[in-house]
C-alpha cells in the first residue's frame, strides 16, 4: 500500500492520537507488565485478550495502530474524531474490507527524553512478524527497535549543524538527530522507508529533515557533514539461493563488507571536526582478532579518523545465525528452519568465522592528526541513553589531547556522582586485597585500583590540584613522589576519559 502524505490530515492524525492519549506508558497500562513483554517477543494474542470488549478510544488504537489488528469503521471513526477512518485510509496507513478497517502499518507511540527535554513520538512502519503473522516481505520498513533505541540514545546530544542520517528508515535516528541538529539528510534506498520518514516528520510536526534516495554515500556525494548516525543494514546474511535478503537489515554484501564499507568512507563526508557514530557487526576469523579487522577498515579512510570502538556483545556462528533466521520470521521447527541455518553456517565457514562482535563505532575527523585509538570489549550495565557519556568522553579526550603534565598538575578534578568504591579484604587483614572502583553510569565500568590511585581519586573534591594531591598521597605511601607522579597521570587521564573523574571548572 503506498502512502500518502499530507500534511493537514497528519495534523488531524496528531491530534486526535494526543487526544485519546495513546502514549507508550498507557498503552503499557492497558494491558500490564508480562503482556508488555509478551508483545515485545512477538505475543500479540495476551494483548488481543486484554482488549477484547473495550470500546474506548485508546483501546480502540491500542488494537489497531499497536497490534495491527482490523477493527469496525464505526469503532475508528469514533476514536479519530477528526481525521476518521477515511483519512488513515486516505494516508495510505489502512485500507477497507467490507466495514471493517485493516491497517497496513503500524504507529506506535514512541517516548524520547534527552537533553532537549522529554518528548512523544507516534513512529508509523510496516506491519511486523506478529501484525503478518508469518515471514516479513524483503521490502519491510522496519519499526522501533532495540538497535534504532540504543543508536538514539548514543546519538551526541550537543548541539549541531548539519546531521546524515543513512538508512533512515522509519526515520527515528533523524527525528533525534533534529532534536540538535540545525538540519538532518535522511537517506535510503528504500523509497518507502523515505515516505516513512516523511510521514513520520509530518506526524509529530518536525521540520527540517530532507530525505533522498540512494545507497550509501551516493546521496550525498561531495557534500559534509558535521555529525553523521547510522543504524545501517549491518545483518551478514549469506548470499545463496533460498536465503531472504532484506533489504531493512542486509545490504546486500557479502560477510561484514557492508560495515567496511562504511567506515572506509564515511570520512569523505564528515566535515573537519565532525563525528559519526555507528552500529555495527564484525566477524572473527581464524587467527583475525574481530576488532583488529575493525582497526584495519579505519586504516583504510582516505581522510586519517579518530576512532573509539565498543564491542558489546559476541555471538559464535549458531547463535547469530539462528537469531537472524528467527528474526525475519522463521520459527524454530519450521520447514525453512534447518535450511537457513545452514546456510548461514556454510558462509561463515568459507571464511573461516568463529564469532561475530556487535557494538558501537564513533570516528571523529580531526582538525590536524588523529590521537584516538580505543578498541575495548565492554559489557557492563548500561543504565540509560549513552549519548551525554559519549560526548562528555570526547570533550573530555579533546581538552586532555591539549594538556601536558604539568597542565593536568595543576588541573583541580572532582570524582563523578555515580563513582562507587569497594573494598575487598582477606577476613582479618586490615589492608585490602582489592580495591575497584565502580560505575554507575556511562558503560559501567569496573577498575581494579591500587591504593595510590584508589587515594588520588577519593581526594578529587574539587578543592587541591592533582599535582598537590599527588605529593601528599607519596608522603603518606612512603613513594618517590616524581615516580608515582609518571605513574598516576596517564591513568588520571583515562580516568577523565572514562568519566570516573571530571574537571571541576
Ligand atoms: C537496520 S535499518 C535502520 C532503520 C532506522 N535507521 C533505525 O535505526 O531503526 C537499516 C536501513 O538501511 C536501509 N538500507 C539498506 N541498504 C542500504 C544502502 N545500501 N544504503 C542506504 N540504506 C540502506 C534499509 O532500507 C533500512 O531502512
């Protein structure tokens, strides 16, 4: 079905979605907790159940919109006043059979909270497993998912000029990208994702996001950027017959190519300062360590990048193969089942994969020469949207690239609020085995610290300098102070990078 914009019915949409207040905490309250979850796993008949005989408005919505189940016209015309069962009709979102209303797209209500405050979104995509009951067509815009949220969390919360957003989709990463950014490009190949990212914009009334169509970088060739987000189609996907290529999660490469690809080039179109940030897939190969190849594709950008990469997670050939084939639709048991997987095996086993990494890529173009270079394995807790840790990280990476030593001895730092200490001793004996420190926020981080170091941070109030801190802490060890000075800087340096520590001005 194809969609049809316009921008009074989508005003009229807007209000009557606000007026029957179909927000996620409601429509989570409609049905409860385990339900919520049920539906997250592709469960809708707990939801249905818990519907069943409502009448009211945000029921109604709940069904249709939520679910993607068929309700009367009557029942739509009555819980969308103003635009009724027509106009959603007319938006291409539905279409009529006999009186009964069908969607063809679900609109879910979206909750956004960052550092422009909190908002509401509806985000409208193609129907999912659930709402088709069965394998997705290749074409499937895809909705809001765990991905799309983890990148719009990521997403720098500063402000900003000029944002590239590839492989937009439904269009979430642009909606956050304009939230501080001056203007956002909001690319794909998929015509219909860019009719979703418009209708989405036009929805909750958010100017300045252009799409245009292409693959990759080819919208936007010759032009830059000062920040660019992508949640591109990273899914490998074997390329052999019988193997669905989707066009929402595959790009049609082979191996982790596409990823490759992307962080080869997209510095041609970062403006000098500019960040990109990414998710993405890498494999391991036999004797090739997954983020050393990640190293290898940032080597090879025409245009020398900062990089900080964050491996999250790594699946062993199986797993990953068995979460895509059950991802598109293809239950466990199923005819289709065993073939799939098999074929996944097969590609990863021409090149000798032993596990895929999945994380988060920033590269950040430098004014001068690059100076980053982090590749780490992290999979602490993650307590809420990442963005300002990323970007307190960076600022705080760039302001230290500036300072010498004798700059960070007078420097006066501040342990950070969500920094935890804890102690653990050998029963009976005073002194502590180990000493970490541990954080709350950010990603979570948990340092094994030496009482030197344990001391200097326990001191950062904001009051004395570190260099005078220093010297006080080797008194009382008993140390040369100029050989634990070399000691501690560099590590007071990550400290403040990893946000256990921050600049009290
Ligand atoms: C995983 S989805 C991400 C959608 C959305 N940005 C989000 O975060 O939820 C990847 C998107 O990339 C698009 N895509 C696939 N191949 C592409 C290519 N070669 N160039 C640009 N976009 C592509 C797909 O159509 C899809 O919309």
């Amino acid at each position: 079905m194809t969609l049809h914009l316009d921008a009074d019915r989508c005003a009229a949409f807007r209000s009557d979605l606000h007026a029957a207040g179909y927000r996620a905490d409601a429509v989570r309250g409609l049905w409860g907790a385990m339900v919520d979850t049920a539906v997250g796993h592709g469960l809708t008949e707990p939801a249905r159940r818990a519907l069943a005989g409502r009448t009211d408005a945000l029921a109604v919505l709940a069904g249709v919109l939520f679910l993607g189940g068929a309700t009367s016209r009557a029942s739509l015309d009555a819980a969308l006043p103003a635009l009724g069962a027509e106009g959603l009709v007319e938006l291409g979102l539905a279409h009529l059979e006999g009186d009964l209303v069908v969607p063809d797209a679900l609109v879910r209500p979206q909750d956004i909270a960052d550092a422009a405050g909190e908002g509401h979104w509806w985000i409208a995509s193609d129907l999912d497993e659930a709402a088709v009951g069965g394998p997705l067509p290749t074409g499937h815009v895809l909705g809001v998912g765990g991905a799309s949220l983890t990148l719009a969390g990521l997403q720098l919360t500063s402000h900003v000029g000029r944002v590239l957003d590839i492989g937009t989709g439904c269009g979430i990463q642009a909606l956050r990208a304009r939230r501080a950014g001056d203007t956002v490009v909001a690319t794909d190949v998929s015509e219909r994702a860019l009719a979703f990212t418009r209708l989405n914009a036009l929805l909750n009334d958010i100017d300045g996001i252009e799409t245009r169509a292409g693959s990759l970088f080819e919208p936007v060739a010759g032009e830059q950027f000062e920040r660019v987000v992508s949640n591109p189609p990273f899914v490998i996907t074997p390329r052999a017959e019988g193997v669905p290529a989707y066009e929402y999660r595959d790009g049609g490469m082979a191996g982790d190519d596409l990823v490759a690809r992307f962080v080869r080039e997209v510095g041609t179109v970062l403006a000098p300062g500019g960040v990109a940030q990414l998710l993405g897939n890498w494999e391991y190969r036999e004797e090739e360590d997954g983020l050393a190849r990640v190293r290898s594709w940032v080597a090879g950008s025409p245009v020398a990048l900062d990089a900080w990469v964050v491996e999250r997670e790594q699946l062993d050939p199986l797993a990953y193969a068995e979460l895509w084939v059950r991802d598109g639709g293809t239950a466990p048991g199923s005819p289709a089942y065993a073939p799939l997987v098999q074929a996944w095996l097969d590609d990863f086993a021409a090149r000798g994969v032993t596990a895929i990494g999945f994380g988060y890529i920033t590269l950040h173009r430098p004014s001068v020469i690059p100076t980053l270079a982090r590749y780490e394995r992290l999979t602490g807790n993650i307590a809420g949207a990442l963005g300002p840790h990323v970007g307190d990280a960076l600022a705080a990476w760039q302001r230290l690239s500036a300072m010498t030593d004798a700059d960070l001895d007078a420097a006066v730092l501040r342990v950070a609020l969500d920094v935890t200490e804890a102690r653990h001793h050998v029963p009976g004996v005073e002194d502590p085995q180990v000493i970490e420190l541990r954080q709350g926020g950010g990603f979570g981080r948990v340092l094994d610290v030496d009482p030197a170091l344990a001391a200097l941070v326990g001191a950062s109030d904001g009051d004395l300098p570190v260099g005078v801190l220093v010297s006080a802490i080797a008194d009382l060890l008993e140390v040369d102070a100029a050989a634990l000075r070399a000691d501690l800087l560099p590590r007071v340096r990550e400290l403040l990078f990893t946000g256990f520590l921050g600049f009290a001005d």
